[in-house]
C-alpha cells in the first residue's frame, strides 16, 4: 500500500558551500579511475489527472448509491441492476468503469515509475503486490459481508486479477495489446456461445448457462467461482491500458486526444449494442456484448471530463488581483475530485462500517433520543477512520522523531474515537411499554429515523445521502491532509 505524504524540509542540514576553491586536476591517467557517482533516482511527484479522479469518483459515488440506496420499491430504476437480459442500467456500468479506471491508470504508473529510475524488476514486485493486496482486501471486504472469513473471487478480487493480466501485457505495443484484448472477448463468447454443457449448447437463461455450469462443477469446489470471468474482464482493462498510453501525453492536451477517447467509446459501444443481439448484455456472465457497451459509454464520460477539467482547465486564466480564480467545471467537479483521490478508501471503509458497526451495533429507536446518538457515532467513526489514516501516514512519511507530534495526534484520534464507540456500547438501552424493545441495529434505526421524520421517497433519500455525506467529509479532511492512500 502506498501513501503520498507531503515532504518535509530538514531545515537544520548546514547549506551548501558554493564559494569557489582550488581543486587538484586528476591527470588523463587517472580520470578513469575516479568516477564521480550516479546520483540516486530522484522521486517523482506523479502528476494527478482532474479528469481521470472525477471519472473515478463518479464511479465511486454511483457505487455508494447503488450499495446504500434505501428507497425499496420506490428506488430509481437506473440504481437496480438489470434483470436478466434486460438493457444495462447505470447500476450494471459500475464495475466496468472500475476496469476501465485500473487499465487507464496502468500506463500512468508505468511512467512515473520510468521517471524515477526503477528497474523492470521493481515494477513486477509492485505488480504482484498490488495484485495481492486488492485481493486481500476482496476478501476481508466479502468476509465482513457473510459474517465469517472466506475466500471467493468477489469485485475486488476479479478487479486485482485483471489488473495483473493487464499489467504484464502493458509493455507491449497498442497493436499487440489491442489483438489481445479482441481475442479475448472472442474467445469468451465463443466458448459461452458453442460449448456443450449438461444444459445443452448456448443455453442463456438464468438456471442453466456454461458459466453456472462451470462453476458447480469444477470451480465452486476451490472457491473460485467466477474465474472464468477474468477472461473478458482482463479484455477490457487492456483497452483502458490503451487510452491510459494517450492521457499521459506531457506536451498538453489537444482536442483530437479528447475527439480520439470520445469515438472511441462510441465504436466500442455500438460493436456491443450489436452484439448484444447474439449474446445479451449479462452482469452475471460478463458477456462481451456488456463490457465492450458499458465501457465504451465510460470512455465517452472520460473524454467529457477531459473536456472540461483538463482542456478547459489548462487554457483557463482568469485572475483576481493575486488571487487565481479556478474553472468552474474545476469547482463544480470537485466532490467528485475529492471521492476519486482515495477510492481504495471509500471502497472499502464504507462497507466494513456498515457491515461490522452499523448492522452489528444496537441503537435507541425513539425519534427524540436519536440525535445525540448520532452525533456521537458519527463523530466516533469519523475519527477512528482520520485518527487512523494520520498513523499510517505518520509511520510510513519519515523519521519518527520529526512525525511524533502528528502520530500522537492520530492516535489521540483513534482512542477518541474508539472510547465514545465503547461509552455507547456500555449504556443499558429503555423498554416501550409494550415489552417491544427500544433499538435496532443503528442501519435500521438510523433509516426508521429518516422515515419518521421526512416519510418514505424523502427519509430513504436522507439515509443514503447523509452516509455517502460522512464519507465525503472524512475523505475531503484526508485530501486537504494531501493524504492519499493507494494499493
């Protein structure tokens, strides 16, 4: 796991002696004896895309939507994912934008990591890491969710996976990457299409299709299920690698770039709209058909917010005096900026609080004592996640001696935090009068709160907005800290 960390200055170093000295001449004899040192690869600031952290904090807030929507049955049709055979919804687009944003980054990286003069030797052992941390966390995030630790091939699991394929095909060239990918997608449908099962040859439906078939019988057993996915997955974080080699362009952006991205995701999505009439658009069997249509609407999203915040943003200059006034797409987009800066982190945190705090964790139910509780856990959770990201960065930044201050402060936050979470824990809760008792668990109090207060469609609303807005201030004082954390 990486943590950018501002760096800090040692401003008691002695300064450098520039007043000129006599120096001996080496003779030509011996000047090849004496060679002066390679100077150590100097650290890269990697240079952050506005457009690429809003395309992934649009993914990311749409994912926060669709997992904490609290509307039931009257819950947007674009936040439900499709049902079997039906169009794609906004719902359905979410894990293949994740794809395209992993692919998109891959060559991003690779330069930065050029840049500073690491060896290829290096960049696989970041690889293998990554992959191995995005599938830890898949399952620690899949093990939250079933209440027992297990290991299964979940979103991040898959998402690490394809990276890894992606990644060790990312020094080859467009032409080659590109081949890959196509074989990839044809080799999916080809075999979902043609392969004989016990349900018969090219059979969609919902109970007997090759992919539940494969599963049952042979991969269910080592608990990776849903392997074979990886086969169109890793398709299309390949094509991401692709557009990722135009984003990283130092010589400024220019609009048949941005025309390039944005036909680009047109022809992806109608080679799948017309695919989609041999093999339907599928979530569950990631057909060909709904990776290329999805992902190709996510490149044309991208290359809006190449527009807007890259292009528009570079050519801006508008001043106030001394003061620089920023785009107002720049402004506009900036919540978005804020999710998309450490997406690893609203991925997983929001789910492991739910899962382990706010479906777990007993809360008063009566409207008027609720409040306060509120108050207090929100605040709890707030800074146990800051007081925890403040330790991590403050252990990995530097010399313990000059980070001690903010350390102390981090773990003040996480023993304030933790502290108001067990004071809660010990308070013995009230019984209604009759015998029904007065909590539920805090998810369903807090979203009976909303319902009592602002009815059904407007409480449902209030719940899922008020938790992405906890979220959102947590990773905003995580962004204005320059704290970024990544896998």
């Amino acid at each position: 796991m990486t943590l950018h960390a501002p760096i800090e200055r040692d401003f008691n170093a002695p300064e450098p002696d520039d007043s000129p000295r006599l120096q001996a001449v080496p003779s030509p004899r011996g000047r090849d004896a004496e060679t002066p040192p390679r100077p150590a690869p100097r650290k890269a600031v990697q240079r952050r895309l506005p457009s690429v952290d809003a395309f992934r904090g649009l993914t990311i807030l749409g994912m926060l939507l669709v997992n904490n929507v609290a509307l039931g049955r009257f819950t947007p049709v674009q936040l439900v994912h499709a049902g079997w055979g039906d169009m794609v919804t906004f719902a359905d687009m979410i894990f293949p934008w994740f794809l395209l944003i992993v692919g998109l980054s891959i060559p991003l990286a690779a330069a930065s990591h050029r840049k500073r003069g690491l060896s290829h030797d290096v960049w696989m052992y970041k690889v293998f890491t990554r992959t191995f941390m995005l599938v830890l966390l898949g399952c620690l995030v899949d093990s939250s969710v079933k209440g027992h630790v297990t290991f299964t091939l979940g979103v991040l699991q898959l998402i690490g996976l394809s990276y890894l394929v992606a990644a060790l095909l990312a020094h080859y060239s467009q032409g080659v990457r590109l081949a890959v990918a196509a074989g990839l997608f044809l080799t999916h449908w080809a075999i979902v299409r043609f392969y004989p099962t016990d349900f018969g040859v090219g059979n969609f439906s919902a109970s007997g299709n090759f992919v539940l078939w494969l599963n049952d019988t042979y991969l269910k057993t080592y608990h990776i299920d849903g392997l074979f996915s990886m086969v169109s997955t890793s398709a299309l974080v390949l094509i991401g690698t692709i557009m990722g080699d135009a984003l990283r362009r130092e010589e400024g952006i220019e609009l048949k770039e941005i025309g390039y991205l944005f036909v680009t995701g047109l022809i992806l999505s109608q080679v799948g709209r017309v695919w989609a009439t041999d093999t339907f658009f599928n979530k569950p069997m990631w057909t060909s058909s709904y990776l290329l249509f999805s992902g190709g609407l996510g490149l044309m999203v991208l290359a809006f917010f190449r527009l807007t915040l890259d292009y528009w943003g570079e050519h801006w200059n508008l001043k106030i005096g001394n003061w620089s006034v920023p785009a107002p797409a720049q402004v506009l987009a900036f919540p978005l900026l804020v999710f998309g800066a450490n997406a690893i982190t609203v991925y997983v945190m929001p789910i492991l609080a739910k899962m382990l705090v706010m479906q777990r964790v007993p809360m008063e139910v009566a409207q008027g004592d609720m409040v306060p509780v509120y108050i207090l856990v929100t605040a709890a959770i707030v800074f146990m996640v800051i007081g925890t990201s403040q330790v991590i960065a403050k252990l990995i930044a530097g010399p313990a001696r000059q980070q001690l201050p903010g350390l102390l402060a981090g773990l003040g936050a996480m023993v304030m935090g933790i502290g108001a979470g067990a004071w809660y824990l010990m308070q013995k809760f009230p019984v209604i009068p009759d015998g029904t008792p007065a909590f539920a668990p805090m998810q369903q109090a807090w979203t009976r709160w909303w319902v009592m207060t602002e009815g059904h469609i407007g409480g449902g609303w209030g719940y899922t907005l008020s938790y992405i807005a906890v979220w959102w201030v947590v990773l905003l004082v995580m962004h204005w800290r320059k704290m970024f954390i990544r896998v």
